[in-house]
C-alpha cells in the first residue's frame, strides 16, 4: 500500500504524511484495498495543494535519494511567508 500511495500521491507526498493521524497500521490494515484506492483518490482530489508540495518535495530529493541516498549535496529548503501587516499580532486560543 506505501508503493501504492507513492505512484498515486508522489513520492514526496510520504514525507506529508502526519505519522501520527495516517499511522502505518492504518494504512496497512485499516481499509480494505477497494476503499483505500478509493481514498487516496479523495486525497488527490481534495489536497491539491498538497500534492504540488509533496510533487516538489519529490522533484528536490531526487530518484538517488528516494532510493535511499544521501541528502547532504542538497541545498536547504525554505519556507517563503508574507511578512505581518504592521500592527498584526497572535493570538492563542484555547482548544
């Protein structure tokens, strides 16, 4: 099912994946194979946004290192932001 996850989502979609919500036991055993077809195409759907990061995470780490090479010769990544509008601020709410 994780090779089946990667051909449909990309590669790099794997390195998305919130371990500890999408667990390996679920995708192992958590839908038979008909539903779980089924919900990685909901998530393709649905996640686009997703997908494109995860398609360019792919794009960035490269066949070698997806087979297990090293990362090392890489640059980094970043994460680009807008900066917050003069007087904006956070504010924690409470769960």
């Amino acid at each position: 099912r994780w090779l089946e996850t990667a051909e449909t989502l990309g590669w790099g979609c794997l390195c998305l994946m919130p371990y500890d919500t999408i667990t390996s036991s679920w995708v192992e055993q958590g839908l038979r194979a008909a539903e779980f077809t089924i919900w990685l195409a909901l998530v393709k759907k649905v996640n686009k946004q997703a997908i494109g990061v995860g398609n360019a995470i792919g794009d960035w780490l490269g066949q070698d290192c997806i087979a297990g090479g090293p990362i090392a010769p890489k640059e980094l990544l970043g994460i680009e932001t807008v900066p917050l509008a003069e007087g904006a601020r956070f504010e924690e709410v409470a769960d």
